[in-house]
C-alpha cells in the first residue's frame, strides 16, 4: 500500500497573535519585583512614602541648618506664625518650627526603635513557638495570653511612674508587651509553613533549628512581618504622643511632639497654633505609615486588592 503524501498546508500557523506571543516570550518576573510593581501603583502608599519621606529629611536639616536650636529663648511670646518664625512661637518665647523638627527626632527614634525591639523578641518569639509546637508552644502563647490580659496602657504609665520619664523608660514600657502581636502573626505563618516538604527536607537532612528559623520560616513569613512592623510603628509613635500628652514624656527642655501638644492644649483659646501643629505632624505620620503598611499588605496578597 502506497502511502499518501501530507498536506503540507495542515502545518501552516495559524491566528498568530503578536502581543500575544511577546508576553509568553517575555522573562518571568521575581515575587518581589512584582510586589513593587503592584505596590507603586497605589497611589495612597505611594503618597505615604512621600510624606514619611519628606517628615524624616525635615528632621535631619532642619535642627542642623536652622539658626535657633529648640531651647532658645528668643523673647518673643506666643507670636503667631510669621515671616520669620513659621509656626510661631510659644509661652517661653521659643520657634515653634525648630521645635517641630527637633521633635520629630525623638518622636520617630522612639516608635521606630519600641517597633524594632517588638520586631526582634515576636519574630524569635512566634518562630520558636510555631516551629516547636506541643507543650513548648501551649507554654509560650500562654504567656503571651497572660501579658495581652494586663491592660497595655496601665503597663506602661506604671513602669513609666517607676522609671521616671525619659526616652529609654518609654522605649522600654512600649516594648514590655508590644511585641505579642508580631509574635501571634508570626507563629501564624510558621504553622503553616512547616509542614512544606522543603522544611521537612530541610530536618530530616538534620537542620538545626536557628537554621530552619532563619533560612526557611522567617524568609517566607517576611511579607507578614513587614506589614506588621510598619503598622507597629505609628502605633508606637502614637502611643508616645498620648504619653507624653499625659505629662510622661521626655523632659523639658527636649520635646516630642506630643509633649509639644500638651503645652499647646493649655493655650489652644488664646495660641490655637501652638496645639495645631504638632497635631497635624502626628496625623500625617501615621498616615503615612498606615497608607505604607496598607499598600505593602494589599502588593503581597493581590487577593486583598479593592
């Protein structure tokens, strides 16, 4: 039996579509460079970014560059902002403005460093009760069931009221127990993760825990720890403001700004601006830190995306 030759024309390409083509040859792109594409697309974060941007460079040059240092007294009383002093002045005659900038510093070393301790001890915290499980993690999330059931507030005023103000006693009283949360979300993740085969490769290859911990669980529960801390943080920079609103902040003559806020509260019939001012840099710092940690969290999961 001859066989028939075949039609060549059965083989020919047919509905070629260019762009179509161009995507599939395109390179696929990494986990996290995606996570920055969809993350500088939203323009809230984005807007945060800015803003957080400008506040911290505000508050490196302004302190070096101006020519009043925060304490100067400048025999000016409660003049209202100007040409030559911005913000104005306050009751013992001293530029609003530096004052702002000068408070600003120690306002965003106090949040970010209370955040960074509540970062290190719940990351090792939640890791080591996750990976171990059993009686181990029953024991430690019970301690942390404990310290969640004292009010954080009435935590921190009393080791405050012990310490006395400062800015070590008050990064240490917001670290006391605010790095339960970061340790829940962080368990959270190592449960799951730590029944994937490559962690169970990773053991039965004889790991060590430190190094299950460090090269295996937190790297693939960093977006989680990322969200977390950067919501930790205007957290903290709050909670220093209402202290300090209380009178348990840092000592005169350094201000933050929401000691800033209390003496402005005392005046706000008479010296509005003095009240106003720190008020409106408090609220654009965490925005803009909720708006980062909101965009970081929606760019991680596109599921959560509006």
């Amino acid at each position: 039996m001859t066989q028939q030759p075949i039609d060549k024309d059965l083989f020919k390409v047919v509905g070629v579509n260019d762009e179509a083509s161009d995507k599939l040859a395109k390179k696929s792109v990494s986990f996290w460079k995606e996570v920055f594409i969809r993350f500088s697309h939203n323009k809230m974060a984005i807007a945060g970014l800015i803003i957080l941007a400008i506040i911290i460079a505000m508050a490196i040059v302004v302190p070096m560059l101006s020519q009043y240092k925060y304490s100067d007294q400048l025999g000016v009383y409660n003049s209202p902002p100007s040409a030559q002093f911005w913000f104005g002045t306050d009751d013992l005659g001293r530029d609003i403005f530096v004052r702002i900038w000068a408070g600003a510093r120690i306002s965003l070393f106090i949040g970010i460093t209370a955040a960074l301790i509540d970062l290190v001890i719940g990351v090792l915290w939640g890791s080591v009760s996750g990976l171990a499980g059993g009686r181990v993690d029953n024991i430690m999330m019970r301690i942390a069931d404990v310290l969640t059931a004292v009010p954080y507030l009435l935590v921190v005023i009393v080791l405050l009221v012990v310490m006395q103000p400062g800015i070590v006693p008050m990064i240490i009283a917001l670290s006391i127990t605010g790095w339960i949360n970061m340790a829940r979300i962080v368990r959270g993740e190592v449960l799951s993760i730590k029944n994937q085969e490559y962690v169970l490769a990773a053991r039965t290859l004889g790991a060590s825990t430190g190094h299950l911990i460090m090269k295996h669980l937190i790297p693939n529960a960093l977006g989680a720890i990322l969200v977390t801390m950067t919501l930790t943080i205007p957290s903290a920079i709050f909670t220093e403001s209402f202290l300090s609103y209380l009178g348990l902040g840092v000592p005169a003559p350094r201000a933050s700004w929401g000691t800033m806020a209390s003496d402005g509260n005392k005046a706000i019939a008479d010296y509005p601006w003095r009240l106003i001012f720190p008020a409106v840099f408090i609220s654009l710092t965490i925005f803009a830190f909720n708006a980062i940690g909101d965009g970081l969290r929606d760019a991680l999961d596109p599921k959560l995306r509006k």
